[in-house]
C-alpha cells in the first residue's frame, strides 16, 4: 500500500515521528508485559511507558562534571534522530517505504548502529566508572554482533537481487517465506536484534547488578528519555525489518501488526529463558557461533543460486 | 568420638603453656595461658589440627569497687579464644591489664583471625601486634579514638562532652 | 577523564548503595579491564549496639532484642540465646518444644536458602528464576505466618520451650506446603544444573578448594560445597537434632555451582527432617518454668544457622541481666574467602560470588549503640527514645 501523503506528514507525523515514537512505547509495554508474564508476574499497566517518558521530561537533568557538555546534550539527540531516520526506509505498518533507493538497507544498517555508537560514547562522556564500563562493554558487544546481523540480512538481498528494503518486501510477497529457506540467517538475524537492543541475556552492557546502568548511569530527565524513545524506536524498526525480510514481506497493516508481535513473543520469551551472559561469553558466542552460522547460511544462498538454475 | 578423650587431647597440646585448667561443662574446657604463650599456644592446636578457632571474646573486667581511700586495683581485659572441634570446645584465656592491653597477633597462623582482631581492637581497645590490617571495620569513620564501646566505663555519650570530642 | 589517569588503579566500588547489594556494605574492587586485582570491604554502615544493648536488658527482654539481629535467621539466634540461657539455668527445655523450635528452624532455613536462590539467580541476571523462587517461597512464608502469626519474626521461643504447639490441622498444612515445595525444588534442581547459559555464569567461577576454605575459615554452605563437613546440626547436635539426625550435604567442586547444589539438596533434607519429626512428635509440655535471676557463669551454645555455623557466648553475674553476650555470626567467617577468591575473576562475577556466601549484613553490623547526627549534636539512646516520643505524639 502506498501512502498519498505530504513529506512532511510522512516525516513527522506518520509513519515516522510520532506514530513512530507512540508504537515504539506500545511495543515497549508489550515487551515488558510478555517477559512480566513469563515470569509469573503482573507486569507494568498500558501507559507506563509514556507515564515514564513523561516522568523524564519533566525531571530535572544533571551534567556531572567532568563530562564535554554540548555532546552531553546532542547524542540523545543524535542517536534519537538517527533511529527516526532509519524508519523511513522500511515498511513501517505495511505501508511501503517513504523513501527507497538501491542500498537502503545498508544505510538502515548504520542508521540503528549509530544509536549505539551513541549510547557508547555517552558512557564514555562520562568520568563515572560504572559509565565507562558500560561504554566498554557496549562498543565491545557492537563490534561481535555487528558482523553476524549484517549477514544474516545480506540474505534476503541476494536471494531478492536487490539492495533496496522496498525491493526485497515486494520479494518476500511473492515467494515462499524466506524463513523457510534461510532458517539460520533468521535465528540469526532475530538473536542479533536482541544483542543490538541489548536485551537480556545480553545486557552485560547495562547489568543493574554490576555496573548500575552502564553507559546511561549518569544521564537523568531528557537524555534519558530521548535514549529510551530511540531504543523503543529501534525495537520496532528491528522487527519490522525482519519480518519484512524473513516472514514473507508487510503487505498490509494487518500483516505488520500480527507478525511483528509474533515475532515480539519469541524474543520476551528468549529473554525469559536465559541467564546474563558475561560479555567475554557474548563476545565468544557471536564470533565462534554467530559469524559462524552467517557465514554458512550465505555460503548456502550463492551456493544454491549457482545450483539452482541447473534443475 | 569420645567427648572426654576428644578434651583432654586438647588439653595435652596446650600443657606446656598452661597456668590452670578447668571443665565449666562437661563439652568445655578452660585453659588459662599467659598473653606470651598464646601464640605459642594456638600455633601447637593448629599444628595438631585439633578443630578451628570458631571466635574471639572480649570480656571487660573492671576492678570490683572498693573502699576509699584504698587504691583501686587495675581492671582488667580479658580475651577467650575458643576451639571447637565437633561438641568439644577449648577455650584459651589471656588476661590483660587495662594499662597495657597488647598482645600478639594469631593472623599469621589463622589468617581469618583478622576480622575478629580488628572487633577487638575497634570495641575493646585491644592493641594486637602484628595484626596485618587495622583500619575500621564496624564503627563510624568519625569515632572518636579512644572510647571503645564494649567496655564497661562506656555508657552512651553524654550530649555535651562529645560535641567537642567530634 | 583526568581522574582516571592520575590514579593508575580504576577501582569500582560496589555498595553502600547499588544494585547489587540491597544490603549496606561496602567493596572496592580494582578492576584492570574487567578482571578484579584486589578487593577490600567495610563494614558497619548499620551498626545498631546489639552486643552493647544486651547488657542493659533482662534475659527476657533480649530474646525479642536479639531475634532482631537478623530479619531471615531471627529464629536460629533466639534458639541460640535460649539454649545458651537454659544451660546456665540449669533448665530442660521439654522435648516437645525442642522439636518444635527445630521445625520452626528449618523452616527458616527453607525460607532463607529460597531466597538465597532468588537473590543469587538476579545477580547472575537470571530474573525468571528469582522471580519462580521469590513466588514459591510465599508458601514456606505462609506455613510460618500459620503456625506463628507472623512472617519474619516468629517469636517461636521463649526462655524454657516454645510458645505455640503445632495442631493435626498446622501439621497437614506444613505437609501439603513441603509437597509443592518439593516439587519445585527439584525442578530448580534441574533448572541449575542443565540451564546452559546459567551453567556459564557458576561452573569453575569462585572455586575455592577444601584446604583454602579450612584456611580461610569458611563455614556454612559456603564451607560445605567445597567439601567440608562441617555442620553443627550434624558435629554437636543440639535441642531435636539429637534424636533426629540429619544428613551433611557436601559437594567436592568448590565452585558457585556446588554453592547452587548444596543449598537446594539441603532444602530437600530439611522437608525430610520436617516431615519426620512431624511424625513423631513428642508429646507434652510447651515450656519448663525457668528463673528470672540466672545463676552466675558462662557458657557457650553453637547452631547451624541457614548461612553456617552460629556461635554464642553467654556470660551471667547471677543477676537479672547478662553480663556479656557475644554473638559470632556465620558471615563475619565467610568474608574473608570472598575477599580472597574474588580476586583474578571478572568483574561480571564479582556479584554472584558475593552472593555465592549468602552474605547477611545485619548479621554483621550488630555491635554499636546507635547514634543520630542533627545540628552537630550527637544523640544518645535515650534522647532518640524521648524523641520518639515526642515526635508521635
């Protein structure tokens, strides 16, 4: 479905901006909510997320001393605008694409890791030891994940011929689920959005146990916020993504909203099941397993797209 | 194993060191030794794997009140460290004067004495030689030095005399 | 980041206030990246003067006094004072109420050891296991409030025997509570010992042989997991456990995860123990009649509390107020292996190992009489009572 919007609209109304930021705190919530029942408990209400974003904005924010003020302030800026970006290129709600050209889905790539970035630099800002830390820990958990999310997307590209999101959605639509014939870069993709968004088991970059809040420890009222938004933000775009590329494409809004939450109800209950990792165990994990198993499933496409042609 | 037995190889191992003995209950024994045998003491237990130091008790024992006129007698300090070994426990007495209260520290031996150490000396005013770490464990960092408070002379802080203590 | 580079050691403090420790205590760990080179602690940020406190109470008035020590073994410190009282008087307690105060103690035990579980799974950023455990505990905190009336503190002795009795109607519900708790038990079991990624975060992590915890003087779990045997319920039994012996669990490994295993099979022991002193109760009196005065004379009376061994010394001037009551609590012992075997480990495990001794800080801080700061004035006990009074008036 296209959109016969204004750009503007498009661009600060729906479906980026505020629709955006509105879905991302839903999304938020029924995370919350999916892992609060999995763990036999009550769970937050449906506006706790706003009632929180609310609760920031109205706080007081405090520049400790010692951090660069001006980049205090701009990377939640930053990193927020850069999520919001990345949702112009994918198939937000099923509509198509605001804008589309051959390689978006590289720049959606560096658009989301740029929050990252971000969020580590915050830390790093910082003289606190627990934001250095988790400044540490998050750059680290970027450069093992980053690699194996990349090629689990790259996937679907080559299987559809084309670099462009939009190209790749109307792809999926037409062909069996590409689920079904990349498994591995779907499990890969889908574990790697829950490393970009530092959901547990790997959220050693901000375990509350050791280091407080990692990176984001000394940010209060708006910067928080403004993190918190992108990363909802994020989690949307990141399962929209990949049920735009693995669950046969977003048709519709329909089609958006049942396979985004299906695929929201596999990653609470991943992240019910599983113990923190250790970030040297992260590490490991996506080096000797993760680009392991990208590296096989892309063998398997260029191998079978030599093959195919044969029968 | 045999209670009685159990005892009086404890007892053994300290007979060189012993000033007097006695059996307050039937699973406990009494050792006296002087404060410059202790070490000496604790190191024959330990050499003989005779149970484990379970802890340290600081006693104050003041002078009894007396009559006026007369001089009062030094009070005293004393400190039990009590074995155990399974029902069994050994206890070995040191006596110390309230104007010399040192003695030498067992942490060389039984490293985990540290932190019974550094309690006696923070509450009792015990100075312990030796004693590989003595920096506050349990009282406020704004104590003042000198008033310990498991002693019997300290009853609280009077309001006005701590104000120019602090 | 100036700071950083002037000192060359990057010390993380963990405490007084942190996440991980929702108990006042201090650490510094200096980390050079993320593996620990030295570790130091500070105790005593909630001193309260217990030890000092008894000394100015009737023998009646510190058994409410010291059952407030601690908030999850109040039981077992009362048992220990009691018993300690009892022999200086010369006093059997009956043995009906010697086996209650031993159900009520290993109840206790259940409930501290699931809340150990829980505590030691959210450091670990297990959260669905600590939220599973914390739930399940509820009933052994039921069975507790149903038999005392209250959740925490029991109040179950009294200098003598026991308060309460346990009816046909208490025993079948403490009976059906052991059911499901035992159900559950074993599936923690399994749950710890299978989970893969748990299993990474507590095999070889802590490991502390058996002749470095004799040497550092570990006692409790902490002691047994690393193979040895001592458990005073077992080495000098005391009040039921005479009649009903238990079983020591010990694990040879010495790594948090023997820590994990020792602590859920004794829970396993303990619904055994229960059960079976709950099928031969003995019949008879609740409390023998004990004087107010305690004759002169000293003794010393140890238990098996949740965390290890308990140690009290009671001394009596023959009046109606002790003269000295010392009290050695079991995680003063285990500090000093923590201190030990955090060292060469990753900051990452630094939690969990700390967990791993189930640390009790009011265990700890005991000793001090309290004090408040207001207008540079410092208060004594009795001017916070008569402000107290005062101010709610």
């Amino acid at each position: 479905m296209n959109l016969p919007l204004p750009s503007i609209i498009l661009l600060l109304f729906f479906p980026g901006g505020l629709f955006l930021i509105a879905s991302g705190l839903v999304y938020q919530w029924a995370d919350r909510k999916l892992v609060a029942r999995f763990q036999n408990r009550i769970g937050p209400r449906w506006f706790q997320p706003l009632a929180d974003v609310f609760k920031l904005l109205a706080k007081e924010e405090i520049v400790p001393t010692g951090a660069i003020k001006g980049l205090f302030h701009g990377l939640p800026i930053v990193a927020l605008a850069s999520a919001l970006t990345a949702a112009l290129y994918v198939p937000l709600a099923g509509f198509n694409a605001s804008y589309s050209f051959q390689g978006d889905l590289i720049v959606v790539f560096y658009l989301l890791s740029v929050l990252t970035i971000c969020i580590g630099l915050a830390g790093a800002n910082n003289i606190s030891r627990f934001s250095i830390i988790g400044a540490t820990r998050t750059l680290t958990q970027i450069f093992s994940y980053e690699a194996p999310f990349l090629l689990a997307l790259l996937g679907p590209a080559i299987a559809a011929g084309s670099w462009s999101i939009s190209k790749i959605n109307i792809y999926a639509q037409e062909n069996v689920w590409l689920i079904l014939a990349q498994p591995i870069g779907f499990v890969v993709a889908l574990i790697g959005l829950m490393g970009k968004l530092e959901l547990p088991p790997f959220d050693a970059p901000e375990a509350e146990t050791e280091i407080v809040a990692g990176a984001l420890t000394e940010y209060s009222g708006r910067g928080l916020a403004l993190f918190r938004i992108g990363k909802d933000v994020e989690l949307v775009i990141g399962l929209t993504l990949i049920s735009a590329l693995y669950l046969g494409g977003l048709a519709n809004p329909l089609d958006f909203l049942w396979k985004t939450v299906v695929l929201l109800l596999v990653t609470a209950g991943l992240q019910a099941l599983f113990a923190r990792l250790r970030i040297d165990q992260t590490v490991g994990m996506w080096w000797r397993v993760g680009a392991l198993l990208g590296l096989l499933q892309l063998l398997a496409i260029i191998l079978g797209r030599l093959i195919g042609p044969l029968f | 194993m045999d209670l009685d037995k159990v005892l009086l190889e404890g007892e053994n191992l300290l007979q060189p060191w012993t000033v007097s003995t006695s059996r307050p209950e039937e699973n406990r024994s009494d050792v006296v030794v002087a404060r410059e045998n202790l070490h000496a003491a604790v190191e024959a237990i330990k050499d003989a794997g005779w149970g484990y130091l379970t802890a340290i008790t600081g006693l104050d024992c003041p002078a009894p009140a007396v009559a006026e006129g007369e001089p009062a007698p030094e009070g005293n300090l004393e400190l039990l460290y009590h074995f155990c070994n399974g029902l069994a426990v050994v206890t070995l007495r040191v006596s110390l004067p309230y104007g010399d209260p040192t003695l030498p520290s067992v942490c060389d031996l039984l490293p985990y004495a540290t932190l019974y150490e550094r309690e006696l000396i923070e509450l009792f005013g015990v100075r312990i030689q030796n004693t590989p770490d003595t920096s506050r464990l349990v009282l406020p960092d704004d104590w003042p030095d000198g008033i310990y408070p498991l002693r019997k002379a300290f009853t609280g802080f009077a309001a006005p005399a701590t104000e120019e203590k602090e | 980041m100036p700071t950083q580079e002037q000192n060359q050691k990057f010390i993380v403090p963990i405490g007084p206030q942190h996440p991980a420790l929702k108990e006042p205590g201090h650490f510094e760990f200096t980390v050079d990246g993320e593996i620990v080179t030295a570790a130091s602690v500070r105790l005593g940020y909630v001193h309260r003067g217990i030890e000092k406190g008894t000394e100015d109470r009737t023998w009646t008035q510190n058994v409410y006094l010291l059952e407030r020590i601690c908030g999850i073994c109040s039981h077992v410190h009362v048992t220990a004072y009691v018993v300690a009282v009892e022999q200086l008087a010369k006093v059997q307690a009956p043995p009906r109420a010697e086996a209650i105060r031993t159900i009520v103690a290993e109840l206790e035990r259940i409930h501290s050891h699931m809340l150990w579980l829980g505590v030691a799974a959210h450091e670990g950023g297990f959260d669905s296991l600590f939220m599973y455990s914390w739930r399940d505990r509820e009933t052994v905190m039921d069975i507790l409030e149903t038999i005392s009336g209250n959740r925490v503190h029991y109040s179950a002795n009294i200098l003598g025997g026991v308060k309460f009795d346990i009816d046909d109607q208490k025993r079948d519900f403490i009976l059906k509570g052991l059911e499901f708790l035992e159900e559950r038990t074993n599936h923690y079991m399994k749950i710890v010992t299978t989970d893969e990624t748990f299993l990474g975060r507590t095999r070889n992590i802590g490991t502390m042989t058996k002749e470095q915890a004799i040497e550092l003087g570990a006692v409790g779990p902490t002691a047994r997991a690393s193979g040895v045997t001592i458990d005073i319920r077992d080495s000098a039994p005391y009040s039921a456990y005479k009649t009903f012996p238990v079983n020591v669990i010990t694990d040879e490994t010495g790594d948090l995860l023997a820590r994990f295993v020792v602590r859920i099979k004794e829970l396993l022991e303990s619904y055994r123990l229960i059960r079976e002193i709950l099928d031969h109760m003995p019949e008879g009196e609740l409390a023998a009649r004990i004087p107010r005065r305690i004759p002169a004379g000293e003794t010393i009376h140890r238990v098996e509390a949740p965390r290890g061994e308990l140690f009290y010394y009671v001394k009596s001037g023959g009046g109606d107020k002790p003269e000295r009551i010392k009290v050695r609590t079991p995680s003063l012992c285990n500090w000093s292996s923590v201190i030990n075997f955090a060292v060469g480990h990753k900051l990452a495990d630094m939690p969990m190992i700390l967990a791993g001794i189930d640390p009790c800080f009011s265990c700890n801080d005991r000793l001090i009489k309290i004090r408040r700061a207001n207008q540079s004035q410092v208060w004594t006990w009795e001017d916070l009572r008569l402000h107290g009074i005062e101010y709610y008036r």
